[in-house]
C-alpha cells in the first residue's frame, strides 16, 4: 500500500514537470497572482502598492532591455536600405556623368569638324547689325518684283546685303540711295540665287517667275526633289549665307516642274530686316 502511494506521488510530480504542464501551471500562477494582486489593490495597503510599482518598474525595465537587440536590428536593417538606396543613386548619377561627357565630347567634336569644314570651304562668315527698314513702295510690275525701303546708305545700307522677314529671305538690296533703298525679291524674274534642297541635300538653283512663287532650275538630281521639301540657301557663290529659310515645294500646280512656295507673303511685307554676312578675319 506504501509503495502504491509513493508511485501515484511520482507519477503526478513526473506529470507536472513535463513541459506542457509547467506552461500551463505557470500560466495558471500568474493569472492567479494577478486577480489576488487586483482584488488587494482595491485596499489601500501600502505594501500592495510597493510591490504594485515594482512589477511596473520590472516590466518597464525588461522591455526596455528586451527592445534593445529589436531597435538594433531595425537600425541596421534601414542603414543597410539607406546604404543600398545611395549606392543605387551613386551608379545613376555615374552613368548620367557619363553620358553628358561624352555628350560634350560629342558636341566638342561637333564644333571643331564644322569649324574645320568652314575653313575648307571658306564660309566664315559674320553678321552685320540689323538694320529694321519699312516697306515704302511696291513695284508691282508683271516683269519687275520689287520694294522700296526707306532706308539708304546714310543707314549703312549698301548693295547686296540681305533682306529678311523674319528668319524667311525675301530678297536682297539692288540699288542704294540717300535715304531709300530698292529691293529685289526672290520672285522676280531676274532673281537667281544658289540653293540647297532638303531633306536630299540637292544643289540647285532657284528663279524667280514673275509672279508669287518661285521655281527649281538646272538640277542634276531633279528626281531626287519631292513635294514637301524645303529650300535654304546653300551658301555657294558667296551671295547669301548658307541656311537660310526660303519656301517648299510645292507640285499641287498642273505643269510638271518643280514649283517654289514661298514661307513669306511679299505683298504683305511692311517691315523687312536688312543685313549682311561678311566673311571673319580670324579663323
């Protein structure tokens, strides 16, 4: 009998030991203390409220003590970020650098092989000031397409130089006076001026017609010339700079050449720009 009671005592101590079960009874304890601890705090009883603050202080501090290894990792953990995200932002702003240097060496390239291609072809050239003349007079002739202007060469106007409207050419001074000038415009049946047509770089020449277009002439590509394209004028002769707006074509007409719209409205003109383009003395 003694020992069956000494087996059942070992039995349930093996029982309370196991890990399940001391969960449990530690669990059990604490809710236990606690109700004990919250019906005594309902009495004011000094010892109560000493060991009331002590727990708190307990808990307090452990957190603290616990938090300590979390707020590390997490510091870590955004130093990492932060260090991966300016890496990131350091390679782009590398290949950016990058990119714009080679960029400026580009342009650098650029300007040094245009000016080299100016020397070869001795086009350099520097503009005059403006000189802002008003449209006094339009000779409107079938034969004869023309305006006077009422500057002169007491303005320093002198012959050949170029007349705009806007950034288009319209024409360039033929004859000087005093105080006026007349200019003969690209529509003119006298004018002829070298040209370039784009977008196939076609060298031609363009003549006037006597009314408001204009036309292509003596053109060894004249296949080459689609409707649409643009004239500027090609520099040759040394008559006008090259790069200057003129017109497109235009092939809406019922002939079969190759027929000159022109950007500018000449009987519409009321104020032009008179300059020139002379060529540097330094290279």
């Amino acid at each position: 009998m003694e020992t069956s009671r000494d087996d059942f005592v070992i039995a349930l101590r093996s029982a309370f030991l196991k890990k399940g079960t001391q969960q449990r009874f530690s669990l059990l304890s604490l809710i236990f203390f606690s109700i004990i601890l919250l019906i005594l705090g309902s009495f004011n009883i000094k010892a109560i409220d000493y060991t009331k603050v002590a727990i708190k202080e307990i808990v307090y501090r452990s957190s603290f003590v616990v938090s300590v290894p979390e707020n590390l990792l997490k510091e870590g953990y955004l130093t990492i970020q932060n260090h991966k995200r300016l890496y990131k932002e350091n390679e782009k702003n590398k290949s950016e650098l990058a990119t714009l240097k080679a960029k400026d060496l580009l342009n650098e390239f650029i300007i040094l092989e245009n000016q080299r291609l100016k020397d070869i072809v001795d086009d350099y050239l520097v503009k005059s000031d403006t000189i802002i003349a008003k449209v006094l007079r339009d000779k409107g002739s079938p034969f004869l397409r023309s305006i006077i202007i009422n500057k002169g060469s007491k303005h320093k106007i002198n012959l050949g130089m170029v007349v705009m409207d806007g950034t288009y050419l319209v024409g360039k001074v033929i004859e000087v006076n005093y105080l006026s000038s007349r200019v003969l415009l690209l529509s003119d049946l006298n004018s002829k001026i070298p040209v370039i047509v784009e977008p196939n770089a076609v060298f031609s020449i363009l003549s006037g017609t006597g009314k408001d277009y204009g036309i292509i002439q003596y053109s060894k590509k004249y296949e080459d010339i689609k409707n649409e394209s643009v004239i500027y004028t090609s520099g040759a002769g040394s008559l006008f700079k090259a790069g200057i707006p003129i017109g497109k074509i235009n092939n809406n007409f019922l002939d079969d050449k190759k027929n000159v719209e022109f950007f500018s409205d000449f009987s519409q003109l009321r104020f032009v720009k008179v300059l020139s383009f002379l060529k540097s003395e330094t290279k």
